[in-house]
C-alpha cells in the first residue's frame, strides 16, 4: 500500500519475536499491530480512526492503540 499518509505519519516500525508495532512521528503512543495479516484492513482502521481523532485532544491521551484484532481500534488511555 503506497500512501503519504502513512509516509509521513510512522516514524519507524519494531518488534518482538511475535508481533509488530509502530512509533507515529507526533505522538507518544505505540500502535500495536499485531501480526502481518490483514495489512490494508488494519491500516485502513488506523487511518479512519485518526482522521476522526486527530482533530480531539482524546488522541493524545492515548498510550497504546490496538490494531491486532479484525474490524477494530482499541485505545489504551495513559
């Protein structure tokens, strides 16, 4: 998936021996994306949700945002 969104929103990708998750650029939170199934479903529901919470402080209250389960978004407040 090419896209300038997310060019320009991830700041790098890491992770552990199960999963991936991904730092944004202007944000504190992590985005834990789970496994690489569903890439473009899971990247379509972060996008969504952040264009309709980036306008709202209740994005960064956010300490982690859950990718990994299948037509979801899960914040974890600070």
């Amino acid at each position: 998936m090419s896209d300038d969104f997310f060019k320009n929103h991830f700041n790098y990708v890491f992770s552990d021996s199960l999963e991936i998750y991904i730092k944004p650029k202007l944000y504190d939170y992590i985005i834990e994306f789970g496994l690489l199934d569903n890439i473009e479903s899971k990247l379509t529901n972060y996008k969504l949700f952040y264009a309709a919470k980036s306008e709202s402080n209740s994005i960064k209250e956010a300490e982690k945002i859950n990718l990994k389960f299948t037509n979801q978004v899960i914040v974890q407040k600070k």
